[in-house]
C-alpha cells in the first residue's frame, strides 16, 4: 500500500526525537541486476534495512519502475526516490527526497529542475520530502559534483556546513542530507557532521563512503540520523549485514540509556 500524507516525515523526526537511527540502502539503476535482486531483497528484509533510496546523479539504463516492482512484490519497505534531475520521478514510489542543492550555487539544482518536476509531483501522489543536499569535499571528483556543475564544501570548513544547513532550514527545508558522493574516497567528517547536528533541529542523512560499520558508527555518535549505504555494498557483499547489525546494536544502546 503506498504510503501518503507526511508518514515518512513524521517517521523522520519521531526516530530523531528518539535518537533511533536508520539504515537507507541506495540503489543505483545502472548497477543492479534485475536477475539477482530477490535475493539482494531477502538479505534486505533480513537485516531490517528501513528504506530504500532509488536513483543517481546519471541513469543511462532507466529501470527505476523495475526496481520499484521489485521492492514491492518481495519487501514492505519503503520506496524513497533520490532524483538526479527531473526526469527520475515514478509514481509507484512511496516518496521522493526533492533535494534542493543549496551548497552549490547552479540555479538549475537549486530551483530549475524542481519547477519542470512541481507540476507532476503535485499530481503525483508521492509524499514529497523537501531537502537540503550538501556535497561535502571526498577527496576525489564525484560524479554528483561534475554533473551538477558545483563545488563541495571543503571538508574542514564544518562552519561552512553548519550555516550553509541552517540556511536551508530556514528557508523551510525539512530534511538535511550530507552526502561525499558515491565512490568518495572518504566519508562526510565527524565534525562537519557534528557542527551540522548543533545547528539544525532537521533529520540528518549522510551517505557517501561509507565502506565500514566502523565509518556507519562514526557518522551516528556525530549525529547523523539516517545512514546512507550504496556503492559500498557492491564492493563488499558482507557490508549490508555489518552497517545494519552496528546501527541495530547502537539503537539497543540508547534504548538503554533513554
């Protein structure tokens, strides 16, 4: 059954209150196989992934309406579009992350492509997440970087980070997402994650190399609230088990402590 309204939202910000994490597992188009995926999704439900981001910076094979078909005979978990531009929206998806890219300064990521998208969105019955994306310096250039044609933010400049998030909640923005990009050389900081929690009261996601459950406990101390796991799991097929049984184990913790 398609989730609507603001259910994801409100499952955001109710497990930030709670300081429950959550695991999102992205999935990029041109790197699945469609003849293996069942068996990806079983370990998924397996190792209760909590959602599943659908999407990339460039998609040369669309199979996005696959993907989503996929999930929804074999999963119950939530399908969460993560659009490179306006073309990859698909109303069988539960919502769709519309990220604004306020680190950067090319108008067509920070509004342009939203407006060819609003109309259909509208109509669309995808419960719409309005987010901040910030691309954080990675130590290599990403292919987000080089498609949108803007400059992350330097991994030591967290002052940088923290008013560039603070802006975007400003301006009404109800999620903060602070990705390296995929393939990065190396995950968005603890401390620019650190100085980001300290000025947002918004859900934090952060993605981008993030290849250890080492890295995954690293980003939540710092306060990040969703973990972002992708190019890593295809490197490493043991990935997904260990970043879910490390953020299983840190929500156990606080539990504990709360």
């Amino acid at each position: 059954m398609k989730i609507t309204n603001h259910k994801i939202a409100d499952l955001l910000s109710s497990r930030k209150e709670e300081k429950r994490k959550s695991f999102a597992v992205l999935l990029d188009p041109d790197k699945v196989d469609l003849a293996t995926f069942p068996d990806f999704l079983e370990k998924a439900v397996e190792n209760e992934v909590d959602f599943f981001f659908v999407g990339g910076s460039l998609i040369t094979n669309y199979a996005i309406d696959q993907l989503i078909l996929a999930i929804k005979k074999h999963t119950n978990i939530p399908t969460i579009l993560f659009p490179g531009n306006g073309l990859h929206i698909d109303q069988s998806a539960d919502a769709i992350l519309f990220l604004s890219l306020i680190s950067g300064r090319n108008p067509d990521f920070l509004i342009g492509q939203h407006v060819i998208a609003a109309p259909m969105l509208k109509k669309s019955g995808l419960e719409v997440l309005p987010t901040g994306y910030m691309l954080i310096e990675s130590g290599k250039l990403t292919t987000v970087s080089y498609i949108s044609n803007t400059i992350p933010i330097p991994s030591d400049k967290p002052g940088i980070a923290a008013c560039t998030a603070m802006a975007g909640e400003l301006l009404g923005l109800k999620n903060i997402f602070l990705d390296a990009g995929s393939g990065a050389q190396y995950p968005v900081s603890a401390e620019i994650i650190e100085a980001v929690r300290a000025s947002v009261d918004t859900p934090i996601i952060v993605g981008g190399g993030i290849n250890t459950s080492e890295k995954a406990l690293t980003a939540m101390q710092a306060g990040a609230d969703v973990i972002v796991v992708g190019n890593g799991i295809e490197q490493n097929q043991n990935l997904l088990s260990e970043v879910a049984a490390c953020i299983k184990m840190f929500n156990l913790q606080m539990e504990k402590v709360y």
